[in-house]
C-alpha cells in the first residue's frame, strides 16, 4: 500500500532540488497539495530562472490539489496566532490542517514545524 502526504512547499523545491534525503518521497507516494503550494512553487521557479517550467508542472500536479473549506481556514489562522513568534506563513498552516483531514502526514522540512504532531520532517 503506497503511503499518503501532503507535500508542503518545502518538499516540492527539496525533491526538484534532488535532495537525496527525499529521494523515497519521489515514487510509490499518493500526495496530495493545494492550490497554494502551486503557487509558492511556481514563485521558485521564477526566482531560480524556470519559468519556462510552470505551465508543465501545473499540468502535472494540479490533479493532486485538494481544496479547503471554512473550517481548514479558522484552524490555521487559530495555529497562526499561537505560533506567532515563529511566523508560519498561512499556506504552511492551511496545508498542515489539509493532511489532518486527509489523514496524512505533513512532508516538510521546515524547522518551525519540527516537533508538530502530524509531520514527517525531513532536512
């Protein structure tokens, strides 16, 4: 049975990278992201001079997007206010509460999420 996901933006630039310590995450892996992770990684690109890549990586991962409704929104701006100190970005907070109601673990290798419940953190 293959293992469920959800990439954080991170793990996306990380695997692209080649990070060998995300080689595992590349295959054999039912992901899941939201439309916002696209965008944080569509943003990479443009910065690393990839643009010309954007159109195929939509097209390739926008079936994987999963959406999120009011509740997904009121957990992360409540995680958001309690992290406060350690400013995560609304889209780490929106993805996290996602994997939550997927039933998957969060991939990133974030530091601020680290010791969070629910998170698969990989450097």
């Amino acid at each position: 049975m293959n293992k469920k996901y959800f990439f954080d933006t991170y793990a996306l630039i990380e695997i692209y990278k080649g990070n060998p310590n995300y080689e595992k995450y590349r295959d054999g892996i039912n992901l899941i992201l939201n439309k916002l992770n696209l965008m944080e990684y569509a943003y990479f690109l443009i910065r690393v001079g990839r643009k010309n890549e954007i159109e195929n990586f939509f097209l390739n991962l926008s079936r994987f997007c999963v959406d999120y409704d009011d509740e997904i929104i009121k957990s992360a701006v409540k995680m958001k206010f309690k992290y406060k100190k350690d400013k995560l970005s609304f889209v780490d907070c929106i993805g996290y509460f996602l994997a939550k109601k997927h039933g998957c673990k969060f991939l990133t290798g974030d530091e601020k999420f680290k010791d969070l419940k629910n998170v698969e953190f990989v450097k």
